[in-house]
C-alpha cells in the first residue's frame, strides 16, 4: 500500500523550532558528494510553513522521480520565502576534499539567502562555519519538509547542469549518470581518459 504524504509528519523538526520562538528556519543539503565527475551543489531554503502554503510531495529528493522533482522544484522555487544555490567546482573538491566541499558549498548558499535565517538544519552529521543557530539531523531530506526542499531544488539543478555537460563531453554518458561511477562512465574514462570536470582526487585509479 502507497504511503500517504504527510505534512506534520515532515514538520515535526519545523514545528518543534517554531514552539521555541523560530520564524525563519533554513533547511540546507547538497548533492554530488560521490560522482567522479561535476560540482558539488548546495541549496538552502527558508520555506513558509503555514498548512495553506505547504507542497504535498515534498521529500528525499533520491526518492523521487526526475519528473516529480522537476515539478516540487518549480513549486519550491516560487514559494520558498528565499532561497539559494551554490556550486562548488571540482577543483575546489580537489583543493580541499569533498567533505569539506561540501560545508563551504552549504555555507555560502545559506550566507546568500535574502533573507537572514533565524535557525539552520542541515541533513546529516556536520557542523558549518555559519553566523546562525544550527542543529543537523541524521537523515534530515527524509525527516524534514525544508531539508527535503532544498535537496530537490540542489538535486534538479545538479541533473540539469550535468545534461549540459554532456553535450560538451558526450563520451561519458553524463546525461544518464549525472557524473557518477556506472559501467558506461567508466568505460569512457578507459577509452578517451579525463576531462576537465573531472575530479582528480576522485579518478586517480584510472
């Protein structure tokens, strides 16, 4: 049986913020921490969270399909209070690994919201250099209805850029597996090696 959407159930970290006196709560991810290949990208979203403003569906984005993400996403983006995106390039992952990547990549899209978030939470395990109140929940694109907003509106532009890549770099099959290590990716790198948005640090076994 389908489970059905459920928006408290999604709010309970919101909700729970909201009690102690939190208005503008940013939810942050990022995705492309494991592809070979492209950019890290960050988004953080500040989501208005009244029952008439909510977006049904609103989830882990790997959960979702590409067409149902491209949808939330477009939704999000047109009622979010304030949101940003933030890539961080392969070269920079090279400079100075993925983890740390991907903390930099997080606080600068949450610095670049319009407006200040009052209280961050941010999906998984981490501590980020932020001028905000934060607390991280393992999980959290699942748990959360902002974190999972911001995973679709990080997940939806990646796809898109990497769809682009492809058409600059077609041996990889990047249009398919958005960067990540498949059978037809790294047979590309065995035939005509790396390219440019490779990540060094990544591919060095090839």
């Amino acid at each position: 049986m389908k489970k059905i959407w459920n928006a408290e159930e999604k709010l309970k970290i919101e909700r729970t913020l909201q009690e102690k006196g939190y208005t503008y709560i940013a939810g942050v991810d990022e995705v492309g921490r494991g592809p070979l290949a492209g950019p890290v990208v960050c988004a953080a979203v500040i989501m208005p969270l009244e029952a008439e403003t909510l977006i049904a569906g609103v989830d882990d984005s790997k959960k979702l399909s590409a067409k149902k993400r491209e949808q939330l996403a477009e939704l999000i983006k047109e009622r979010a209070l304030a949101y940003a995106i933030f890539e961080v390039s392969e070269s920079r992952i090279d400079e100075i690994n993925i983890l740390e990547a991907t903390k930099e990549g997080m606080r600068e899209a949450l610095l670049a919201l319009d407006i200040k978030p009052e209280v961050v939470i941010t999906d998984g395990n981490m501590t980020l250099d932020i001028p905000f109140p934060q607390s991280s929940v393992i999980h959290g694109d699942a748990l959360s209805y902002s974190i999972g907003a911001a995973s679709i509106v990080a997940k939806v532009y990646r796809d898109a850029l990497m769809d682009e890549f492809a058409k600059v770099y077609p041996a990889y099959g990047f249009e398919r597996n958005k960067g990540y290590g498949t059978a037809e990716h790294i047979q590309g790198i065995k035939e005509h090696g790396l390219c440019p948005i490779h990540r060094r640090t990544f591919t060095k076994k090839f």
